[in-house]
C-alpha cells in the first residue's frame, strides 16, 4: 500500500441513514406527450435508497449485490463522491465523499463496467503513461506494475493496441490496470465482468483476490454474477429496493435465510443400507432424507447438526464418498428477496412510485 496507515481496523468507508431520491420528469409517450412535455412536466421522485448504513474497514472485501434497480450503482457513486446523497452521510477515508480533496480521489480508483475511464483512441500504454504524469507514479513503480498486471491479466502483447481494436474483456482487463496503476488504497468495482466469457472472469477474480491478499486493497464489487461475490468477497451486503436486505458474510447468509445443509452420501454399490439405524441417526441430529438414487441419499440437517451427524453416518452406512454442500449463493439471495417482500420492508419500486 502506497501510504502507512496504522489500524487493520480503520474505517474507510462510512455510510449513515444515506438515502437518495432522484427528481426526474415523466415523459408522456408518443408525439403529442412530447409535445405535452413542453407545456406541462410532471415532476417524479425516484427514491433509490433509503436508510443504508454501512461501515466498512481497512482490507474489508465486500461484494455488493441485488437485482436491477436495487440501488448499487447509486450507492457506488455516492460513496465516491459523484452524486450527493439527499439525506443522511455518507464518509470515504474519514471525510465527506463529497467533499474529497484531490489527495484523498488519489487514494481510491472506480471501474465501471460500463463506462471507460481510459482513453479510447489510444493504446493502453499510452493511457497508462497518462496516469502515471497525473497520478505522479514512480517510473520504476510504473514499470512493474504494468509488467506485472498485464502478466497477471494475460494482456501483455495487447498494450500497444488501440483500445478501441481490443475485445472487451481484453479491454475491461485494461480498464482494471489502469485504475489499480497508482495503487489505490480503496477501490470500488461495478459489473467489471458484464458480458465477459468464464475465463477472463476467472482471471479478474484472481486479480482481485491477489491484490487484497498482497496489497490489503479494500474493495466494494458489484456484480450479478454471483460466483464472481463468492470468488473474491469475504463479506456480502445485499440491496434490496433500495435498503439493506443482509449484511454479513456467506456463511451468515446461509445461516440466516437456511440453516439447512445437503450431505450427499454414496454408498458401496449394491450395500444393503440399515434403515432402522439410519433413521435413528438422523432423528438424534435432526436430520432427514431430501432425495435417494440408486447407491446414494441426500440428507438435509440443520447447520448445527452437521459436525455430530458425519461421524454418525460413518458408522451407520457403508460411506463410500460424502459431500457437504453449501447452498449456492444464488438460491439464498433470491430467498432474501422473497423474504423481504413478504416483510414488506422493501421501498416502493421507481414504476410504482407516484408523481408529486
Ligand atoms: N439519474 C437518475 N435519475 C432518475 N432515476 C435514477 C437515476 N439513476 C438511477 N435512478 C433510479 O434509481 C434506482 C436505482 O438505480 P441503480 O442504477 O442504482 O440500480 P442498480 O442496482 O445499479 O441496478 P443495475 O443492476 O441494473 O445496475 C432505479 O430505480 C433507477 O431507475
Ligand atoms: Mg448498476
């Protein structure tokens, strides 16, 4: 990390009853609503967020999801200082995001998926050679890192290409190493990996997770794809319709939406399994069989029971193989967004909200 700051501790991220509400006019549809539009506006307000409270700390990963509209990229901008919040504050390495002095933009980076932050006319060397005047770096810093970088990202023979010529992943791979060039102490990601194959997706995930293991490098990354969260997050904030839905990390995602865990044994093949004793184990760890195939079963037991039903089962039936699987985090977020529907914590969605 570029500075030395003391604390692992440290928060630099803080967000306080942060709420945004977006005024925005309603478009009448066809000739005639243009032409209405000229006349008589109707002033909307989108409210985006509402309440988020949200601390994060020095080397914290944190995988921000939720569905379209939730609220993340607004959260994102807010936190960087590019839109104000209409209420509540929201802080980045102890001040006001909005009011970020240029030393303090220096210590973050932001990558948009969607937006290029480097220059699209030129190659990327010549872009990073831009970064490296504005942001000051040392010419040997400069040097390695792009060496290593571009070798980690699998782009080094692509530098003095166009950035316009290059793929997208190839050019999202670019976009990453130029916002990590002057060593940024937070960095803030937002779909890095929209519309990009396995591969490189797998690439960036490693990345990332090298760069907060090797430079203690914060992160907030966004993405609906959620192995990319699992991949490089320790901690997951879900958003939904605009507030908190969860916060925490997967285990605790797990534990709060399902306790239950699926153990999949397989037996030898053709063993006569003991049913009466498998029954009896499963009743001492609350367990109970989900599904049976010919030399397996599934059994579904809460968290807790896990540790005292292995052992168990061992003894019980002639284990052959055993997994324990966790479940994906895919079906637990779309349970904490029917379970916060059902609660009704949820804010109104921008098409549901009224006109004032
Ligand atoms: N500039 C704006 N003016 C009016 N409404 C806006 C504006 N920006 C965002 N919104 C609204 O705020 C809400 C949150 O949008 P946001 O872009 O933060 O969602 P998101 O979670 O990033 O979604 P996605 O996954 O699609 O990127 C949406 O209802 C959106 O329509
Ligand atoms: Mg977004």
């Amino acid at each position: 990390m570029s500075t030395g700051e003391p604390g692992a501790d440290e928060v630099v991220l803080a967000a306080r009853r942060v709420g945004k509400v977006f005024k925005t006019f309603e478009r009448a549809p066809g000739v005639l609503g243009v032409l209405r539009n000229f006349v008589a506006r109707k002033e909307i307000e989108v409210a985006a967020l509402a309440d988020i409270d949200l601390v994060i700390r020095r080397g914290e990963t944190v995988g921000l999801i939720g569905a379209n509209g939730a609220g993340k990229t607004t959260l994102v901008k807010i936190l960087t200082g590019i839109v104000p919040a209409s209420s509540g504050e929201a802080r980045l390495l102890g001040r006001d995001s909005f009011q970020l002095t240029d030393e303090e933009k220096r210590r973050l980076a932001l990558v948009m998926g969607q937006k290029s932050q480097l220059w699209w006319d030129l190659p990327p060397i010549d872009s990073f050679q831009l970064l490296r005047e504005i942001y000051s770096i040392p010419e040997e810093c400069f040097r390695e890192r792009v060496a290593a970088f571009t070798r980690m990202l699998d782009v080094e023979d692509r530098l003095k290409i166009q950035l316009r010529q290059l793929s997208l992943g190839q050019r999202m791979k670019m976009e990453i190493i130029g916002a990590f060039l002057h060593d940024p102490e937070v960095v803030f990601l937002d779909e890095p990996t929209i519309g990009l194959d396995l591969v490189s997706r797998e690439t960036i995930r490693g990345f990332l997770v090298k760069l907060a293991e090797e430079r203690g490098v914060t992160f907030v990354l966004t993405s609906h794809d959620l192995e990319d969260i699992e991949e490089t997050c320790r901690r997951i904030v879900v958003l939904d319709s605009g507030r908190v839905a969860f916060d925490g990390d997967l285990d605790g995602l797990s534990r709060r939406v399902s306790g239950q865990r699926a153990v999949e044994v397989h037996v030898d093949p053709g063993a006569q399994l003991d049913e009466a004793r498998l029954a009896e184990v499963l009743r001492q760890h609350g367990g109970e069989v989900g599904s049976r195939a010919a030399d397996a079963v599934t059994i579904l037991v809460p968290a807790e029971g896990i540790r005292g039903l292995m052992p168990a089962l061992f003894d019980a039936l002639p284990v052959r193989d055993l997994s324990v699987e966790r479940q994906p985090l895919e079906h637990l977020v779309r349970e904490i967004y029917s379970s916060s529907e059902r609660s009704g914590a949820a804010l109104p969605r921008s098409d549901e909200v009224e006109s004032t």
